[in-house]
C-alpha cells in the first residue's frame, strides 16, 4: 500500500501542478464583483459534487461573508431536499436546479456547479436554462470536459480522469475563492 499511496499522491501533485491560476484569479474578480453587486450565486452538484456544493456555500455564506464589509448572496440548490424530490417526481430529475433557479434567478446571478464528467443531464439543463435568461455560468470539469465545457460561460478544467484527483481539485478550487476573501478580506472594498 505504502506504494500504492505515493503514486495516488505523486499524480494528484501533476493535477494540482497543472491547475489554471489564471482562471481561478478571474473567479475571484468575479465573485467580488458579484458582492459588490449583491447578485446572487446559485450552487449545485452532483454525487460528490453536490457535498462540495453544500460545502462551498458554507465557507462562502458563511466563513468569507463574516469577514467582508457585505455578506455573499450564496445557496447550494442540493439543500432543500423535500422541494428537489417534489421536482424530481412530478417533473423529472432533469429539472430539480432548473425549477429552483426559476423562483429566485434573475439576470446577472452566478451559476456554479462542479462535475467530473461535464456530461450531468440535470446540470447540463440548468447550466442551458441559466444561460438563456441571462446568468453567468460556471462550470468547474474533469478531463473529460462534457457537454458543460461547451455551454458554460467560464470552464475550469482539471485535466485528469480520475474522480478522486478531480474532486479534490475542485474542493482546492472553492477553498481557494473563499479564502481569498477569507484572508484578504480588503479584496471587496478595493
């Protein structure tokens, strides 16, 4: 095993290498712009993905918005368990992002939902719903890039395959966002 874990580690390093600091710097502009503006950010998941969501919300409605001078409008769609069942049962599952957005969406807001494959139908519909009636959209991808990687405003793609090294990334990601304005809380007012 002692083997097995270096590689796990030596790979996910080469993934970590090759994350685009340029684009992870334009994020953070624009999620201070979105403050400044009092848009509100929509976030959302599949899987693994949508505890990284829930996750991101928190340290950024919470953990970066307790250090600014203006609180993050932020919420992960993946919260409201009772209302994504009701949707995906009278709908379809496609729908649960997409029918949320419609109560609360307005031109402007951020969309930002994370896969590894690029390919969720749900995320895919919201993401293409999202950006017909106006929204920014983000979507941080695996190496398989998918269908989002064509659709959403901003892409980030971790080039790997691996689930794990790509969800690690995208956890490496949001913490990065947050703790930008975490750390450097004069980000917002400058």
């Amino acid at each position: 095993m002692h083997s097995w874990i270096q590689n796990y580690l030596e790979n996910h390093k080469k993934v970590i290498d090759g994350m685009p600091v340029e684009k992870i710097d334009m994020l953070i502009a624009l999620f201070k712009d979105a403050n400044r503006e009092e848009k509100q950010i929509f976030i959302f998941g599949n899987g693994g993905s949508a505890a990284s969501a829930s996750h991101f919300a928190t340290d950024l409605g919470k953990g970066a918005s307790d250090k600014v001078s203006k609180r993050f409008k932020c919420f992960s769609l993946n919260e409201a368990t009772a209302w994504m069942t009701a949707i995906g049962n009278d709908y379809s599952y496609e729908d649960i992002f997409v029918h949320q957005m419609k109560n609360f969406a307005k031109p402007g807001d951020i969309v930002f939902t994370m896969s590894v494959s690029g390919n969720s139908p749900n995320l895919v519909k919201a993401v293409d719903w999202a950006n017909t009636e106006g929204l920014h959209t983000i979507a941080l991808v695996g190496g398989k890039r998918g269908r989002l990687a064509e659709i959403a405003g901003d892409v980030v793609v971790i080039d790997s395959t691996h689930y794990g090294h790509v969800e690690d990334a995208h956890m490496l990601i949001v913490h990065l966002l947050t703790y930008a304005f975490m750390e450097n809380p004069q980000l917002i007012d400058s």
